[in-house]
C-alpha cells in the first residue's frame, strides 16, 4: 500500500513539472513574441496584454487590463460583446495611450470553455508596411510620368514624318 502511495506521489509530482515547464514554456513565448497579444473577456474588457502590445499602444502593466480594447482599436466591434468583433484578418487604425494613431493588422480568435467565451487578438503595427506601399506607388507613380516625359521630348527633338507633313 506505502509503495502504490508513493509510485502515485511520483507520478503526480512528475505531471506537476511537466505542466510548470509547459506554461514557462507558453509564457516565454507570449512574453517574446513580436506581435501585441491580447485576451478579452465576452464584453471587450482586455484580461491579459503581452509586453509587445505594451510598446505598440504604450502603456506599461498592468494596465490596460480592465481596460475596452475599443478605446484601443475604435471601431473594432459596433455590438456590446467582443464576440461582435470580425474573427477574420483586417487592418484598422489603433490609438495609443497618448493619443496617436498607428495602423495595425488585428486578428481576433474565439475561445470556448463551456459556457464561458474569451477572444484572443493577435496585433501587428503595419505603419512602416503601408509606408513602403506608399513609396512605391509614388515611384511607380513618377517613372510613369518620366517615360511619358521622355516621350514627349524624343517627339519634339525627332519628329516622325507623319507629323511633320504639312495638313491639307
């Protein structure tokens, strides 16, 4: 009986190492992850907010937890309960704690344990992706208008014969 007690003490006190190193291991690679994660309850409050979330909106913890994550990303849901929030890929306009504006990608994710439902957003600040969209378009934009430019100058330094016979 002394043996199976403690073969069974063994047992459990190597699934509790087993689960401590497997949520060290998941909270290393929330704490490391590049993208803001956040977890929401039902009605939007924010619950957790990972230290990349913390620079991207500028806050330190604890807060925002408690805080609407509407008054991070307004607009992202219009219903009363985060479960109104598009659980697909889009790109929105967050404001940080002071009050800027920053483009991000969000993806938000449903969780369901029971009766209870959490959401789990995964936020990326795209600022320096739009602006290098923007530089390009620009670019594309300019080597347009200097082909045609070049155009235009070749034809009035070389006239093509057509255009240089009188009209009748």
């Amino acid at each position: 009986m002394i043996e199976r007690i403690q073969q069974h003490n063994a047992e459990r006190e190597r699934a509790e190492n087993a689960l401590r190193e497997s949520e060290e291991q998941l909270r290393i690679v929330v704490e490391t992850a590049p993208a803001g994660i956040l977890t929401l309850d039902d009605a939007g409050i924010i619950r957790t907010f990972n230290p990349a979330a913390e620079r991207l909106f500028g806050y330190s913890a604890p807060r925002p937890p408690g805080g609407r994550s509407r008054d991070l990303i307004p607009g992202l849901y219009e219903g009363e309960t985060a479960a109104a929030a598009p659980l697909s890929d889009q790109e929105t306009i967050a404001r940080r704690k002071d009050g800027r504006t920053v483009a991000v990608h969000w993806t938000v994710s449903e969780n369901r344990r029971g009766e209870t439902r959490t959401f789990t957003g995964i936020v990326r600040d795209i600022s320096e992706l739009r602006e290098m969209h923007e530089r390009v378009l620009r670019s594309e934009h300019l080597a347009t208008i200097g082909e045609m430019a070049s155009i235009l100058a070749h034809e009035i330094r070389n006239p093509s014969p057509a255009s240089a016979a009188p009209s009748r």
